[in-house]
C-alpha cells in the first residue's frame, strides 16, 4: 500500500552521505509507503555520479534550477509525480508514521500543507547553556512552537509537505537560504483563499545537531543571519505577515525564557540556567542587529539568500 506522496531529499555534501543513507532508509521503512522518493543534488557532479552509482529505489536528478536549496526543492517539485510533495533534510531521520501522518493531513480539502516537529539529535550531547527557546538556530522545533494539532502561519523546513498543484501556482520556492519555507508559506496564504497549513506534531523527524553547531559563535552568527533573513521576508510579503509570530514569541515566549534561567539559577534546580537566560538576550539582540542590517541593504541581503528577482528598495 502506499499514498500519493512524493519525497523530496536534497543534497549536495559528500561529507553527509552517511546521514543521507540514514534520512532516505527511514523513508524505505515507513509504515505507508511513498509514491516515489526523490534526491536532488544540488550542482555537485561527484555526490550525483555516487547516488547514481549507489543509491537504489529513488530517482536521482541533478538541480538544474538556481544553485541552493530553494532551487533545489523547486527542481523536486518538478520531478514530482504525486498531488503532494513532502521534503526531509539529507540530515533528518523521519518517524515511521511521517508519510501516513502527512498524507492523512490532506483529508480536509482545504489544507495546502501539512507538517510536522523536528527534534535535535546533538553529535556530543546538547550544550547546558542552548535554550531550547533558540532551537531553531539548528532547524528544529524551539519551545513556544504548538504541541497539538493545529494551524500555523508556516512549517519547518527539515518537515514539510505541500499540495504539488499549489506549489505551482504561486510560483514555487523563491529564496535559496535562511527562511524560504517561511516566504513561501506566507505568500502561500495570501494567494491561496482558504489555505491552510496544518502542523501535526506526531509526524516528526530526527534533525543531526553537529558539534559545530552547538558552538556559542555558531549561534552567534546564526541568529544574525535569521534576523537578515526576516529582513527579507518581511520586505517580499510585507511587515504585518513576516512578523506576525516574531511579536508573538519577542513579547512572550522569550521574557518567560530569560526568567526561567534566572529561577533555574536562584533556587539551584540548575547553575546553567543564568548562562541560558544570557544566550537568550545575546541570541536576541544578535537577530535585531541582523534584521537592521537586512532592512538596511535588502538587496545585498537577499541575494545573500539567493534572492534572484528585481532590487529590493529600502524601507
């Protein structure tokens, strides 16, 4: 038995076939088979000649789109023959149920697209000071995220699924980097009358957490390069949409974080929790700092996130 679902896998480092392997047998092993899975190299002749040579059951292809993961997704979607494209990360290992999960999302007519939580598997065990409230900093589910099924403004990259038809009709993935799947959600929902996005956090996957990532000055740099790319967003579909759940999570999730640490620390439950309540502010002001910059020079910044339409004039 299987479901029309087409599984997207994107790739272009040899130095993760490893977790390639791993992401693409959880796949083989679900409970409800997809319709076909799909890897797309992205612009690396010798990852493509080794997945042609290597890989079986899955149809390789090349990214003749624009360099990066937008591009690369888009050449998936392409590729696709089922009424809905689902996407995993070449470094994220999907639960058992996760096509089952997806698919069964699309029974409501009205739902677009339909995904699902990411959990950080960390290489050497998760750094006592990384707030869980930043996990998105690793491309995963972050506190203050839904914990029960409902609607959401957009999915998480590493876990998601769309109608293939609706993908077309707006137009596709437009960034190569940092919060395409956000741009992509949002213009989603203004075009498309009625269009829900449906989080189910059962249909989740494991996420690679490398060492590197777990680095303070990794998480530095990343949360100034996400504040450049909600720049971005907020200057392609407006400011009222691509900010919409900042607000939400800047005015509550993140004061709640900042006090938990402190709490952690005064009453001894955890001498890290003032170091976590610290990399809350330093994480908060290095996305500020980004998101200046990004509003700054739009341009430059969304090239950066391979951006190839017109210029983008300071706001």
């Amino acid at each position: 038995m299987s479901v029309d679902v087409s599984v997207v896998v994107c790739t272009n480092d040899e130095g993760r076939w490893s977790n390639l392997i791993d992401a693409l047998q959880s796949v083989e092993e679900q409970s409800v088979a997809a319709r076909e899975v799909i890897v797309v190299v992205d612009h690396n002749p010798s990852v493509l000649k080794r997945a042609r040579n290597e890989l079986e059951n899955v149809v390789v292809i090349d990214n003749n789109e624009e360099r990066g993961l937008g591009g690369a997704r888009n050449a998936g979607v392409k590729a696709a023959r089922a009424s809905v494209v689902a996407f995993l990360d070449d470094d994220a290992v999907a639960s058992r149920a996760w096509v089952a999960l997806l698919a069964q999302g699309y029974r409501d007519p009205l739902v677009a697209g339909v995904g699902g939580a990411a959990e950080p598997v960390w290489a050497q065990g998760r750094p006592r000071w990384f707030p869980t409230e930043f996990d998105w900093v690793v491309g995963c589910t972050y506190r203050g995220m839904p914990e029960t099924r409902q609607e959401v403004r957009n999915l998480m990259g590493c876990n998601m699924s769309y109608r293939r038809e609706i993908l077309f009709s707006v137009g596709l993935f437009r960034l190569g980097y940092g919060c395409d799947e956000t741009e992509l959600c949002i213009r989603l929902r203004q075009r498309v009358r009625d269009g829900l996005l449906l989080h189910i956090p059962e249909a989740k996957v494991l996420h690679h957490v490398p060492s590197s990532r777990g680095r303070f000055r990794y998480y530095l740099s990343r949360c100034f390069f996400e504040g450049g790319s909600k720049a971005v967003v907020s200057r392609l579909v407006g400011t009222r949409d691509g900010l919409a759940s900042e607000r939400l999570y800047t005015l509550h999730v993140l004061p709640t974080a900042v006090g938990r640490g402190v709490l952690d620390f005064v009453t001894g439950r955890d001498a890290a929790g003032i170091a976590r309540a610290g990399a809350v502010l330093a994480g908060l002001a290095a996305t500020s700092a980004g998101y200046v910059v990004g509003r700054l020079s739009p341009t430059r910044t969304a090239r950066v996130r391979g951006w190839q339409g017109e210029r983008l004039g300071a706001a």
